[in-house]
C-alpha cells in the first residue's frame, strides 16, 4: 500500500491543522525543491540542502485518526471509496455518514465535522 494511501492528503491535513489538530505524528507534509512531500522528520536531517525543507503540517495516518475518533465511528471499504460513518452509543443508529477516496481523508473528514460541533 503506498503511504499516500495511509495518511491524509495535503488539503484535509491543512484544514486539520487550521482546526486545531496536534501537530504530533509519524509522518509530515513538507516543501522540498519546490516539490510537496511526505516525509519522516527524522529523514529531514538526512537529506541533502536540509535548510531549503520546509515543514508544512502533520500527515496523519489512519491509525492516528482512529485513536484522535470517538469508539462511536467506523470506517468501511465499497467499492474503492471509503466510508466513515457515526452511530449512536446506545443503539448504533446512523446518524451521520460520509465518504472520501482513502480511509485516513474519511478519518481526516470525520474528524472535521465532530470538530464543528455537528454531531
């Protein structure tokens, strides 16, 4: 699976970082040669002409999103697109649902609308 796949997409990791999202995580968002990349921190001192590198914002994967979920929220795969849906703790009624091309963008939305006080 390619990492793009495990971690928010630079849109929903900006809109998380504008929400208030911690800036804590496994992987960034940074500017490398005018370029836009997914790095580990700890590879920016790595790697050559570090002082053009510019951090942007955390790239959190889909684990770090679970764990940032209420237990109430599932995610699920049909048909290529995922699914993150909210149910209620008592019953497990729908009350809200949502979808995005990766799990962690679904994670990333969700995340987003629970932040907005909606649910």
């Amino acid at each position: 699976m390619k990492l793009k796949s495990q971690v928010t997409s630079l849109e929903l990791s900006k809109e998380l970082k504008s929400a208030g999202y911690k800036q804590e995580g496994l992987w960034w968002w940074y500017k490398h040669d005018d370029k836009i990349k997914i790095i580990h921190p700890a590879m920016v001192k790595y790697m050559e002409c570090d002082n053009y590198i510019t951090q942007i914002c955390v790239a959190p994967t889909v684990a770090e999103l679970g764990d940032a979920l209420p237990e109430n929220i599932e995610s699920h795969k049909y048909n290529n697109k995922y699914n993150c849906i909210a149910l209620e703790k008592e019953d497990n009624k729908l009350i809200y649902n949502l979808w995005a091309d990766t799990e962690a963008d679904a994670r990333a939305k969700m995340w987003l609308y629970l932040k907005e006080g909606l649910l």
